[in-house]
C-alpha cells in the first residue's frame, strides 16, 4: 500500500508544477507585446532591405483612378494619378477627363501644404478635408510606403509619439494596432495597422470631431464657417481610413499596387462621404521633385 503521505505529494506536485508554469507564462506573455520600435524594424524589413530603401530617391508612380462621391455632390470620375515625393516632400496628381471636375492635386513641398481649385476660392470637400487637416501631409501619413515622406522611414527625425495596442480585428483579419501622434500633437486621432504575419502596412485610421464651440472651419465647408444663425448644433464627425492591397515587388521593395481612401464626415453644415481608389502599375525611383511640380497650372507664366 502506498503510504498515506505520497498520496498527498502525488496531489500537490503537479498543483506545484501548475503553479510554477503560470507564473512563467504570466510574465512571458506580457513580455511578448511588441515595444514600437521593435514592430517599426520588421516594418521596415516588410518593406526590403536597407540597401533597396537606401537606393530611393526620386519616387514617382503612375496609375489609373477612379474617385466617387455619395455626398458632397454625387457621381464618379475616371483619370489618371500620379503620386511622387522626395524627401519630404509629398503630391497627388489626378487628372480626369471632365470639364467641371479636370484635376485634383494635393502637394506638399516639405514647407506648405496646398490644393488645386474647382474655381477661385471654391475646393472640393476632398481638398477641403486636407487643408483643414494638413498634419496628415506634412506628417507624411498620406500614401503610407507609397510616400518617401512615410515617417517610419525616419522616426528618429519626426519623434511621433509611437503607443502599441496590440492585434486588433478589423474586418476578417487580425492586424497589429500602433496609435501615431505628431511630436507638435494633433485634433486627428490616428492609428496605423500591419498585417500580422509580414508586418507590412495595410491601413491607416483617422478620425477627429470638432465640436460648434471650438469656431473653427469644418472640412468640407469652404473658406470659413457659416454664418452664426447657421452654424451647427451638434458636433461634426470625420472618419477617413486608408487600405493597401496587392503587394509586389518594385526594385527591391514591397509595395502596394492597390490603393484606397475613404473619407466620410457627418455634418449638419456639408455632408461627404467621397472614395477614391489607385490602380498603380507604373514605379520610377530616381526621378526627385523640383520646384515646378508644385506650380498649379493657374500659377505658370
């Protein structure tokens, strides 16, 4: 007969052993969440090497478009984009073929940001909704990797305020969640996504509410706000995101060839829900900015 004594030992060594695992695990696991920079560095890998990165200079990219608004006006537009950037410096081309509605071009010049005109002093709410939050250009946020002005491309020159919020479920997909703020702060709250696997960018989330008594411009809402007896009561609402899709290989790098931005504001003043969707094909890297890519048309000589 076993003693009465080993019994008890046969018990309580695997309630000891269960207890000792956990407190293993416990403190494994806590420290199996990302700190920034390490998600930023296979970020970076996800793009390609660091002689690949090294060798950009010059972005330019080339494709078809295609923008549709549900408010704000209502209908949709082909054309052609091109997005290019150096350094800093960050633009969006596009080019349809409509009389009312030829070109939409956003442009960063790595000092002041700008936006074409339907007409003197008459924006759409797309390059309204930019110029009322500029910080995303001058950030280098718009067009994530597409962009050589991608801020995780040198944290150490934009010092953001990088938070890790673990995975996060967007859609069907379990996606790495890292918040983004501006050294010089912001109203936008942004929060960047990566794929969990390959740690490549696939989404960008921004969203803001500016609330009647703040008495600022409201995206979307032309040069100024409204007059007082028209001035909204309740808060405006602004929820952007950007996706990526369809990576490949160009010259050594990932990157995307599909690219969309969506961008809906809930408002009393001027509703917008507006979509615009890159289809890009053609990648050049050694091709840098001057200063007459920044020249609207209506500014030429």
């Amino acid at each position: 007969m076993t003693p009465p004594i080993l019994n008890k030992t046969r018990v309580f060594l695997p309630f000891v052993l269960l207890v000792a695992v956990g407190f293993c695990i416990l403190p494994a696991r806590a420290d199996d969440k990302l700190k920034p920079e390490e998600l930023v560095a296979k970020h970076l890998e996800s793009i390609g090497s660091a002689e690949a990165r090294a060798k950009v200079n010059g972005t330019r990219i080339k494709g078809s478009c295609s923008v549709a608004v549900r408010l704000c006006g209502e209908g949709q537009v082909d054309g052609e984009v091109m997005m290019a950037s150096t350094d800093a410096a960050n633009l969006i081309n596009m080019n349809f073929e409509a009389a009312a509605y030829a070109q939409e071009a956003l442009r960063y010049d790595g000092k002041k940001f700008a936006t074409s005109q339907l007409k003197p002093g008459s924006r759409t709410c797309l390059a309204q909704f930019f110029l009322e939050n500029e910080v995303l250009f001058k950030e280098g946020l718009v067009g994530g990797v597409l962009s050589e002005a991608w801020p995780l491309l040198n944290v150490a020159e934009r010092n953001p305020k990088l938070e890790y919020s673990g995975l996060k479920k967007v859609g069907d997909k379990q996606l790495h969640a890292l918040k983004y703020n501006p050294r010089k702060g912001s109203d936008v709250k942004i929060t960047l996504y990566f794929d969990a696997a390959s740690f490549r960018h696939v989404r960008t989330d921004y969203s803001r509410t500016i609330y009647p008594s703040e008495q600022r411009r409201i995206a979307g809402g032309g040069p100024g706000l409204p007059p007082a007896q028209n001035q909204q009561a309740s808060p405006t609402r602004i929820e952007a995101y950007e996706e990526f899709a369809d990576f490949k290989e160009e010259s050594g790098l990932n990157l995307p060839h599909t690219y969309k931005f969506h961008l809906a504001i809930q408002s009393e003043v001027r509703p917008a829900v507006v979509d615009w969707v890159f289809n890009l094909k053609d990648y050049s890297f050694t091709s840098p900015l001057d200063a007459a890519d920044f020249t609207f048309g209506h500014e030429k000589k």
